[in-house]
C-alpha cells in the first residue's frame, strides 16, 4: 500500500509536520495559526479494499464570528422581501429621488427616478428586493426621511 500526505499535518496550534523534509520541529507563524488546517490523505492499494480517503477542511472561526460558509448559506435560504414606495400627495419629485438615493445602497439617478415615476402613475413601486432585515431596514429610513413605504414578501426569486 502506498500512502502519500500533501500538505502540512498539524501535530499542535502552532506546530506541523512538513511531509517532504519530515521536520517536526517547524512553527507555524503567520496567516497559518490563525486558519483552518487544510489535509488531505489518500490511500492507493492494487489489492482489495483500496480507496481514497480524505479528511475534511477543519475551519476555525473566531468567537462570536460566522464562517463565510454560513454566511452565504444564511443569505441564499432567507426569503426574499420587497420595500414598496407608496405614491403621497406631499413630498416632491426631487425629493424622493434624493432620499431614494441616499437610503438604498447602489442607487443610481436612473432608477430612482423610475421607482419615484411608477409610485405617482400606479400607486406604488417596489424599491428593492432583499432580506427580511435589510428590507425593514430601508423601509424604516424611507420612512424616517417622510415617505410611506411597506415591506410585504416577494413571491419568487431575488
């Protein structure tokens, strides 16, 4: 059976087992303390049972601190929610389009003087799309700065 380590092997926190030189000895100083040990073991055999074997990515966080896995999954499984402007007979045009842009991150003229347009013709226009919290985030700004908006469910995809 042939059994081949890449990689480092971590013997403690700050001390790894460099395969090729088979240094025990060596610190580990720098951006590899503070990271995940990444490992991987595979085993060839010609005969019966051979197979490839891998350890998983063990990954340390900080306390308090989220992987950027649980981060990504978090944002992909929440549902979606809609900010809707609702159409008011006392701000002005100019007015909304500024606070559109000051409140929604990546606004652009264009598109708040579309959403603003859409809100006086039909009553209300959907501001944005995103998380339950950003959305009640944004709505409650809108709000702050005189105009009405709401947050409802988006039935589909961002």
């Amino acid at each position: 059976m042939e059994t081949a380590i890449r990689g480092r092997i971590a013997l403690s926190p700050t001390r790894v087992i460099n395969p090729k030189t088979g240094d025990k000895n060596s610190v580990c100083r720098g951006p590899c303390a503070s990271r995940g040990i990444l490992m991987s073991i595979s085993a060839i055999s010609s005969g019966k049972g051979g197979g490839l074997l891998e350890k998983p990515v063990i990954e340390r966080t900080t306390p308090g601190r989220e992987s950027e896995f649980d981060l990504r999954k978090s944002k992909k499984m929440a549902p979606p929610y809609r900010v809707m402007l609702h159409n008011d007979n006392y701000n002005k045009r100019e007015y909304v389009v500024q606070v559109l842009m000051k409140v929604i991150p990546g606004m652009t003229l264009d598109n708040a003087v579309n959403i603003m347009q859409e809100a006086h013709h039909n009553g209300m226009s959907v501001v944005i799309i995103c998380t339950q919290a950003d959305a009640e985030e944004h709505c409650m700004q809108l709000r702050g700065n005189g105009l009405m908006s709401s947050v409802e469910p988006a039935s589909g995809g961002c």
